[in-house]
C-alpha cells in the first residue's frame, strides 16, 4: 500500500470517529458532564505533601533502615523552638518562657514529648544513693541563687549546646512528634496549631517537618495565586488572538475539564499532590491549549461544505496529529515509571494520565462547540505573527548550512553551561530569603547553634554497655563534634560518664565511663529507678543511639558531613554502624536524582523518537525531528548551569517534561509538512506551505503560554518560579528551533519520504 493510500484511510477513519462524535454530541456532552463530577468529587480529597518518604519506594532500603529506626526510638521528627534575650535567657524570666512554650506545646495533639531546661533533672549522688532533682524548681520563686543556677547549668556539658547555648542567651525547647502511621498526613494540621497556640509567646521554630509544612502552605498559595494569575494573562492573550469570546471559553474550559480528570485519578489512587506532580495541571493546560489552538484554528481554515462536513473534515484532519502528540508524549513520561524515586513513578504515571485527559477533553469539547461558527477564531489573516514565522522558517530554508553551523555553536555553549550543572537538593532553599521559616532556622544556627539532628545506630554483637564499646563511642563522639558541620553530640554514654562523676562525687576527671560493666549497669540501675529519663529512647539489647547536632545543608552537604563524621570512629570488632533517622534518607535522595534524570530522560529520548518513526512509518522522519527536539533539552539544562539552578527534587523532571511539550510543536509541523510533500515533491514548497498553514498556531500556542507561565517567576516558591520560567524560555527556544532549525534540516538533508 503506498504511503498516499495510507493518509487517505488515515483521514478516512478520523473523520469517521469525528462524525460519530459529532452525530451524537448530546450523549458526549452528559457523559463529559458526569465524569467530570466523578472526577471533581475525589479531586476533593487530594491534598499537598512534601515529606521525605513520598520519593522512595515501599521497600527501599533506605526507607526501612528509616522505619525501623522509628519503632526501635521512636519518632526523631523534632521542632526546635527557641526562646531568646540577649541579656541572658538562664533568668527567672527566661524558664517562665521556657515552661509557657512547654505548656502549650505539650497540649497539642501530635506532639509526644517536650523537653527544656525548666523540665530536665540534675543528679545528686553519694557513693551508691544517688538522687535526681529537678534542675529548675517547680516554683521559680524557689530558685534561689540565679546566678548559681545558671554557672551550674553553662557548665554542664549535656546541657550547653543541646538545650542553652555557651553564651546562655538562647535556650531550646524541643518538641518531639508522636509515632503515628499517618504522620504525614497530620504533620502541616499539628504544626500549624502549634504555632497558632503560640503565637504570643515569642519564639523562633525550625525543623524539617517546620519546613515542609511551609513548603506545603506556600505551595498551595502558588497554586491558587499565581497559577490563576498565569490563566488570567493566557486569557487576555487568546482574547487578543482569536478575537472573540466563545474560542476562548471553549478552550479554557477544555483545559480545566481535563485538568480536573487528571485531580480526579490523583484522589482515585490516593495521592496528594507536592513540589513535583504539582506540575502537573499546569501541563495539562500547556497540551490542552496547544491541541484547541490548532483544531479551531484549522477549522476556521475551512471554507466548503455544510457545518458538519467542516467540522468533521477539520477536525478529523487534526485528530491524528494531536493523537500522535499525545502518544508521543504519554509513553515518554511513562519512561519516569523506571526511576527508583517514588514520586518520579507518579509523575510519569499522572502525566500520561493527563495528557490523554487533555487530549479527549479537546477533541470532545472542540467537535461539540463547533457545531456552531462561533467557537472559531475570528480572524486568520497573515498579521504580524504569520509574516513572523514566515521570515524564520525563509531564513531557515535559504542559509540552511549557516543556520546549523550556529545551532551546532549553540549545542556546545550549551554542553559548557551544562557542565557546571549542581546536582544537589535543599529543602529549605525552595522559600525565598525574607520567609519567615528561613530566618527563623538562621536566627537559631546563629545564636544557638546546629539543631538538626543526625541519628547513627551502634550495632553490635556482644554487650552494647560493655566499656570497651562506651569509650570507643566516647572517643568517636569527641573526634566528631570538631568537624565544622557538627556541633554536639548525645549518647548513653554521656550519662554514663555524668552518673560516674556524681557517684564519685569528683571533679572534670571523673567524668569518664567507668572501667567495668557492673559499674556502668548499677550506675544506670540507680539511674533509672530514681525516675531518670527513660533509657530505651538511648539503647537496646543490641545497639546504642548516638545523635549528632548538624547545621542544616543540602543532601549533598549532609552526605559528605555523614561520611566524615563515619570516618572518624573505630569501633571494636562485631560493631557496625549504621547512619538512621531522617537525614541519611534525605542525602540518599541525591544519589536517585541523578539515577531519575539519567534513565528517565534517556528512555523517553528513545521512546518518543522510536514512536515518531513508528507513526509515520519513516525513521527519516524521525530523525529530522532529533536536533529540533533535543536542543531545547540543552538549552534549559545549559541555562540551569549558567544560573546556578539546581538540578534537585523540583527540577529534575524538567528534561522529560520539556521533551515532552516541544516534540508535540514537531509533530505538527511535520505531519502537515508530509501531506504537503505528497501534493508536488517539492521540499521548499512544502516547507512554505506548512509553514502557511501551522506556523502562526505554533507561534500563537508558544507566545501565550511562555508569557502566561512566565507569571510563575512572581511565586513565592522557588520550585514553581524556576518551572514557570524554565518552561516559559524552553518553548520560546523550541520554536525557535521548529521555524529555523527543522526547516534548514529538511532542506539540507531533502529527505525522501
């Protein structure tokens, strides 16, 4: 069957599946109607979530190393809130502070432990009678001597720098969440009442669960804000373009029934949205859009026949184009389901979702509203956009070898702004400098100290209490809080060493772990019957729990810090250690950031190429579309490099997604540019004509959403500033490369297809 033959039966059957469409649009319309309100009934319960555990699979290592620890210690998730003056905080004044955030804090649902100064104890002991006190009296009125009481306390090394700071002016209450299967789901409702009860009381509240809930407010706000800021603007501007009312409706309300089918699948499988699949409407409106622009735009091209032949033929004519983009597209962002990060799986798996959401969504709410003459752009002239485009692709067509020759220029200034591409992530970083949650965690590190701790589990065979172990741990501790990065340390063999010094009654020397295991256990015997702090929150039958102070980093920083810090113990024989908690799982995110970007984005390069070959049925067509396609990619990826743009657990999707929105551009242009070939043989004719017929729909589509999302870069989170800008200079280059680049390929090459 010859290739004409071929695009005859093609168009054949999209006009067949328009006219049925068409015929009955009555059914369509209330069949659309009923699954958008299925769709927007379990939107309803989609929610925002940024936690840690969202980018790892079930049976990650990692993420159960991370879970075991939790119900061995229990939850590490703790808020750090500091109560500051300069004068000194070690005052009357000061623990009456210190008890009020204790109060409150202790009163909200969620948080299981609360401990400061005013509520920690003080050993007392004679030989084998030990006692333990409290170290603030209950009545502060008992106090006595103050200045007494705050020499004692500064000059006890587990207090100063884990609850006071050296220079007694800023002191910490550390509020500790309770184990709870659904902490995730309950951290943003519990934060935020704890910050509301104390909001007289002032205070300063850092900690990794106090970050992501401002990620996940101030994510919501964008979401709200800017995103409708970003629809205002492309509605003004599709106003401008199509000049007139109905096009615009139809095509704005295209994109929002699509958009709520794609919320409605995340309630379906339980998902909440966070910094990387909140992407993911936005998409939905870029496709969306881009399918509606070209369909109205085509159907106002046609000029014979009665209304429904021109529905049917232009439609029809523009279904295979668009689900050819959505083919395309869908598989390549189900290559991110090969990831080893949890939340790059959804993304690949909800994109694709959404892109066939769009795509239904356009051919459906377009054939319907074209029954009427209306919903078509009032005007098609050349204008000022076509003779734009016309001028590019002249350009591309006359100076082809030139115009490659500076696009291979530009391929290396972008291989070079590539090869200073950071690949690191930093939660924090995502809130802009003057957040309240950044200057509060850098008010804390600089008048306090480091607050987030670093957890690593002692394994061991034999004894955990036997002192050979204990003083390895001491000496390992002792060489660790030296590295700039770590400012403290906490262990059971600091109250080993605290209860041997007051059993001894003695001075700075006795402060040591004793020599013999019976020593330590009727040292920590006395201990714990004496109403001490419970002993399982620092050891188990076969481990210690050691807990270092960190300054709060990157996951690359965090990861280079962890491995100085492993590398300066030696542990007895049998003894393992094994870095636990939070921080680990949050470096380990490094490592599957580049695996993600790599294997997702070199997947979907084959698979969508592979796909354009298979669709047209010619692997010349699919290689004219290669440097078109993949420059883009470059460029944003070379402009992250030059901006100092990280490549992190916001961005690094952005590849995939940008290989995913401009190959769409190329389809179009390229299944015109074949059925213009097919009339006359003629490469340069065709070009031209293609251009005529798509270019100002592609020019259209690129100027209205870059400007649109270009709104983004007003956010408040760094995550949507950078998608929006990114994507915004990634379509504009993109067609760029569509109107230049893919016209000087095509002549030079004279491809025969």
């Amino acid at each position: 069957m010859s290739q004409q033959m071929r695009e005859a039966r093609r168009a054949l059957w999209g006009e067949r599946i328009i006219g049925t469409l068409y015929d009955h649009k009555w059914l369509a319309l209330v069949a659309a109607l009923i699954l958008t309100g299925l769709a927007g009934w379990q939107a309803s319960s989609v929610g925002v979530d940024n936690a840690v555990e969202i980018w790892f699979l079930e049976d990650d290592p990692a993420l159960v190393a991370y879970h075991d620890f939790q119900e061995t210690y229990g939850n590490d998730e703790v808020v750090a809130i500091a109560v500051h003056d300069p004068a000194g905080i070690l005052t009357v004044d000061g623990y009456a502070r210190m008890r009020e955030v204790e109060r409150i804090a202790s009163q909200v649902d969620g948080i299981g432990e609360v401990r400061s100064l005013a509520s920690s104890n003080r050993i007392l002991a004679n030989g084998f009678t030990m006692e333990i006190r409290d170290l603030v009296p209950p009545d502060l009125a008992d106090i006595g001597d103050e200045a007494a009481l705050r020499d004692h306390i500064l000059s006890d090394p587990l207090l100063v720098s884990r609850l006071v700071s050296e220079d007694g002016t800023t002191a910490l209450v550390l509020a500790r969440m309770e184990s709870m299967d659904d902490v995730d789901a309950r951290r943003d409702g519990i934060l935020i009442e704890l910050e509301e009860q104390l909001a007289d009381v002032p205070h300063h509240s850092a900690g990794i669960g106090v970050v992501y809930t401002a990620l996940n407010q101030m994510a919501t706000v964008d979401s709200a804000v800017f995103i409708g800021a970003s629809y205002a603007v492309i509605i003004l501007l599709l106003l401008v373009l199509y000049r007139r009312i109905l096009p615009v409706v139809v095509t704005m309300g295209t994109v929002g029934i699509a958009a709520t089918w794609l919320m409605g699948a995340f309630g379906g499988f339980g998902r909440d949205i966070n910094m990387v699949t909140m992407v993911l409407p936005t998409l939905v409106v870029i496709i969306g859009i881009s399918d509606c622009v070209h369909i109205l735009s085509h159907a106002a091209q046609q000029s014979e026949g009665t209304r429904r032949e021109r529905v049917v033929r232009a439609v029809g004519f523009m279904f295979w184009p668009c689900l050819f983009n959505t083919l395309t597209t869908a598989v390549g962002f189900l290559a991110l389901c090969t990831a080893p990060m949890a939340v790059i799986r959804d993304m690949g798996m909800f994109a694709a979702i959404g892109l066939v959401a769009a795509f239904v969504a356009a051919i459906v709410a377009c054939t319907l509203a074209l029954s009427t003459a209306k919903s078509e752009p009032a005007s098609l002239d050349r204008g000022w956009i076509q003779r734009g485009v016309d001028a590019l692709a002249d350009i591309g067509i006359r100076k082809s070898p030139q115009v490659l020759v500076v696009t291979a220029l530009l391929g290396l200034l972008c291989a070079v702004g590539i090869s200073r591409l950071e690949v690191d992530t930093y939660s924090i970083d995502f809130l802009l400098d003057d957040h309240p949650v950044r200057q509060d965690s850098q008010f804390i590190e600089d008048n306090f100290g480091f607050y987030m701790p670093l957890e690593v589990v002692v394994k061991t065979s034999g004894e955990p209490l036997d002192p050979q172990l204990l003083q390895a741990v001491d000496s390992w501790t002792a060489k660790a809080v030296n590295d700039p990065d770590i400012g403290w340390s906490a262990s059971v063999v600091d109250v080993v060493k605290h209860l041997n010094q007051a059993i001894l009654d003695g001075g700075p020397d006795d402060f040591r772990v004793p020599g013999s295991i019976e020593a330590v256990e009727q040292a920590l015997l006395l201990y714990d019957g004496e109403g001490g702090r419970d002993l399982d929150e620092f050891k188990q039958s076969d481990s210690l729990r050691v807990t270092f102070g960190m300054r709060m980093m990157s996951a690359q920083g965090m990861s280079a810090t962890l491995d100085r810090v492993l590398a300066t113990a030696d542990m007895p024989d049998g003894v393992e250690l094994v870095p636990s908690g939070y921080l680990p799982l949050y470096a380990k995110m490094m490592d599957y950031i580049v695996v993600s970007q790599l294997t997702s984005f070199g997947l979907a390069f084959v698979i969508v190429f592979g796909l354009l070959a298979l669709l047209f049925r010619s692997i010349r067509v699919a290689a004219l579309a290669v440097p078109a396609n993949l420059l883009p990619v470059l460029f944003v990826l070379g402009l992250m490099g030059v901006l100092g743009i990280r490549l992190d657990v916001a961005t690094v999707t952005i590849a995939a997604i940008v290989l995913g929105l401009v190959v769409d551009d190329t389809v179009q242009f390229l299944y015109r540019f074949r059925a213009e070939f097919d009339v006359d043989q003629d490469h340069e004719a065709a070009v031209r004509r293609s251009v005529g017929s798509v270019g100002r729909s592609l020019a259209v589509t690129t100027v209205v959403l870059a400007l649109g999302f270009s709104v983004l870069g007003l956010a408040n989170v760094k995550s949507v500033i950078y998608f929006g800008l990114l994507i915004s200079a990634a379509m504009v280059f993109a067609l760029l490369m569509d109107l230049l680049v893919l016209p000087a390929v095509i002549m030079l090459v004279r491809p025969k297809l």
